[in-house]
C-alpha cells in the first residue's frame, strides 16, 4: 500500500496522540482503536513492542477481546505464542479475561495450548477455573485430539498435562 503525505501525517498524529500512553501500536490495540491499529501496522511500526509487564499488542488485544485488531496483528506477522513476565500468551490472556473470540482466532491459527506460565498453569487449566465461561472450555477441548499422549485426567476429572 502506497501512502500519501496525508496518510504519514495522520499516522504521525495518531502515534503521537497515543504515545502518551506508552508505545502508540500497543495503546491502540488496548483500547481497541482499529483503524489507527490497521495504519500503524500498515506503515511498518514495530509489532512486538513492549507495554507494561513484557506485554505485546497481541496480548492487549486478545485480553481486550479486540478480534478485529488480532487479526490485522496477527496478519501483519505478529509472533502468536510469545510470554509476558509472568508467563502469560496471548491466548492465556484471552481465557483469563473470558474473550471466546480471540481464544477462537488465537486456537484457528496454532496456538499453542500446551505453554504453562510460571506458575505452570496453561491456557486449558485455566479455562477448568471457576466463572470461565462454559464455551471456553469446549474451544479449548476441541484441540484435544492434536495432543492424545501428552494430557489426563485425575480421578476428579481435574485436566493434567504430562
């Protein structure tokens, strides 16, 4: 995409009007503001840069339940699994914060279920906690079958990972 001395100027405001907040992709993709996401990838602006505690603009919008801006970051090639300070991917993000559409996003273009945070939890043991929403519980078993041999269940049904 070609852009106008008009285009650099609005992306120009937009990463400065933002910035103020920290870096202006990862503002954005908190906020949930896709049309200056979709510029701001668009234009080249880095796609993992760091927000508050090691966070992505992936993680931001997954937890945000953004699903509009994970999909422009993830098609701009923004990395799907990578881990916050406390361990947390995008798709860990999304379970914790009950967003069923970015988990679906996250799940249809391979996350990994498997990634424990620093406490060992994965996004599957963490969508068994109380108050998730039943519907992420089903996404995240519908993965199942891609890892037979690495998973079992306790004799209370509790979902362990090997």
């Amino acid at each position: 995409m070609e852009f106008s001395a008009t285009d650099w100027v609005t992306v120009a405001l937009t990463e400065a009007t933002l910035s103020r907040e920290g870096p202006p992709l990862f503002v954005a993709a908190q906020r949930g503001c896709v049309a200056a996401a979709k510029v701001m990838c668009e234009a080249g602006s880095n796609l993992e840069v760091f927000g508050p505690k090691h966070q992505r603009p992936l993680h931001a919008a997954a937890e945000g339940g953004h699903a509009g801006i994970v999909a422009i970051l993830l098609g701009a090639g923004a990395l799907i699994d990578v881990q916050d300070d406390d361990g947390n991917t995008p798709l860990i993000s999304a379970v914790l914060n009950g967003q069923a559409a970015t988990v679906e996003i996250l799940l249809a273009v391979g996350a990994d279920i498997t990634l424990a945070r620093l406490d060992g939890m994965t996004a599957r043991h963490i969508a068994q906690l109380p108050g998730t929403p039943a519907g992420l519980r089903e996404l995240l078993s519908l993965g199942d079958e891609a890892i037979i041999g690495l998973e079992e269940l306790s004799a209370d049904g509790e979902l362990l990972i090997r």
